[in-house]
C-alpha cells in the first residue's frame, strides 16, 4: 500500500506558531495513527464482538483479516 493512499487518520501538530497573516501553522508535525491502521482496529473489534478467540493463531488470523477489511475500505474510499 502506496503512502499516499494510507494518510494519517488523526495527525497531531508540534509546534503550533502564528503565521504573519495571523493564521496558525505547524511544524514539526507528527503523522498520529494511520487510516489502516484505525480502520484496522474498528474491524478487529467488530470480529472479536462476533467470535471467540481460543488461540494465538485464532488472533493472528482476526488480525490478517481486519487488515484485509481495512485495506478493501481504503480501495473503495479511493475510487
């Protein structure tokens, strides 16, 4: 997945000045959490709602497949 399709989800901004025309800029900003990763974490939590986990592999595969749900919703957000 390019950089540019996976944009932070909540970036937080360091650093925060006043610019000569009396706008606020920020520097040193940090990127926060990804939109993968976020959409990511609402769909691991939507499958764990649903199912019992029994074992390390049981999770490894809920984690494959809320980042398969989370890539396919950033592809259709970018159509």
């Amino acid at each position: 997945m390019s950089q540019q399709n996976n944009k932070s989800a909540f970036p937080r901004a360091i650093g925060e000045r006043m610019s000569e025309g009396g706008g606020r800029t920020y520097n040193n900003s940090q990127p926060g959490m990804s939109k993968r990763f976020y959409a990511a974490c609402k769909a691991m939590e939507g499958l764990l709602s649903s199912e019992r986990v029994n074992s390390s592999i049981e999770i490894k595969n809920l984690a494959d497949k809320a980042y398969k749900i989370a890539d396919e919703m950033i592809n259709q957000e970018n159509q």
